[in-house]
C-alpha cells in the first residue's frame, strides 16, 4: 500500500540537470540514471558491476585521473561509504577546474544498508566537507519535508502487517498521498528529507 509518491530521478533534479555538462561521471550511480541534457558523454561508476556500469570501484578510491570530468553527479551515496571526506575529496580531484558537483545526502531518512549505511547529514556539514575539498558552494536546496519520510516509515511498517490491517489504513493512505505536496514542504527548513548541493571547483592561479 503506497503512503508516499516517489518522485523520478528527472523530477528530483530539476534544472540541475542542466548544470551537469559535458563529459559526466556518476559516482556511485546504482541503478538510477536520470536524463541529462547537456552531457555529451557519462561515465558510470558503482561498487557492483553491471551492464552500463563502465567504472567499477568505490568513489573513496576512483579509478581515473585528476581532472577527467566536467561534471559530477553523486546521489545518495555519501551516508553509504566509510569516510565520506575521502570520497569528497576524490570526486573534488577528478573534476576539471570550472567543474561542477551536483551532491544530494539525508538529513532525515529511514537506515536503507545499501550495503551499509553509516551517516546523515546537515546542510553545514555537507558544506564544509565539499569546502574542505577546495569546492566552491553554489546552492542549496531542501527536497521532501519530514511528513514524506514518515509517509516511508509506514510504507515499511506495513509491508507485512497482515491484510486486515493495511486495509483498515488505506483510506489513512489516500489522504496522505493527496496531501503530500504540501505536506512535502512544511517545515522543510529544519527537517528536510533531503539536502543537494551544487558546487563548483576554481581555477588554480
């Protein structure tokens, strides 16, 4: 029974998209490849192979060369690695001077072990991690309030909670989907789902 509706990777994006230029790499890409209009080539990279997977590794360790790409897109995938400042500092080393970093973290989210899950992370901290790499911040934004991830947690509660009960909430359900635009914004500023910064590398004087 669906509490929330889960909005596509394009969705997620937005306009974003449109930074992404160039030769792109998408570190730690799963299974999500979202639409962008302005690559003119993109790289893959995840721990586990696949068939469009043409760089297998960790983004802690990326198996290319300093100042390879234009752009940089990494989704969801911080809160999964050991040392989240290696894997900054890494993507920071393969983008080109004039880069741009497209990075989306939790701040609130449910444990998903994709393996593992080790952090989450404040608009400030994930800041200064991309600072202290040498990036540049650009912007950030907030995606998905509170009310879309307790919308998940019951989605997951749920899933095997006998028939009996899933349809005695469905009509709890209903409601909570057709409200969940504007829930999806309430108090967004201090207890966001969902934290992307976009940031930039300068130019080496």
């Amino acid at each position: 029974m669906k509490w929330v509706i889960w909005p596509t990777l394009d969705d997620e994006l937005g306009d974003k998209r449109g930074l992404l230029t160039g030769k792109v790499l998408n570190a730690g890409c799963g299974t999500r490849r979202p639409t962008l209009p302005n690559a003119s080539e993109v790289h893959n990279l995840d721990i586990f192979p696949g068939e469009d997977i043409g760089l297998v590794g960790s983004i802690e360790n990326i198996p290319i060369g300093n100042e390879e790409f234009d752009s940089v897109l990494n989704i969801a995938v911080l809160e999964h690695v050991e040392r989240p400042w290696v894997a900054v500092k890494e993507m920071a080393r393969v983008l080109k001077p004039g880069g741009t970093l497209v990075c989306c973290v939790p701040f609130f989210q449910p444990v998903h072990k994709v393996p593992c899950d080790y952090y989450r992370f404040t608009e400030d901290g994930l800041k200064f991690l991309l600072e202290d790499s040498g990036l540049q911040i650009v912007s950030s934004e907030y995606t998905h309030s509170a009310f879309h991830v307790l919308g998940w947690m019951a989605e997951d509660f749920l899933k095997n909670r006998g028939i009996i009960l899933n349809l005695t909430l469905r009509p709890v359900a209903a409601l909570w989907r057709v409200f969940s635009k504007y829930w999806n914004t309430v108090n967004i500023e201090t207890f966001p789902s969902v934290i992307t910064v976009v940031a930039k590398k300068g130019y080496v004087a």
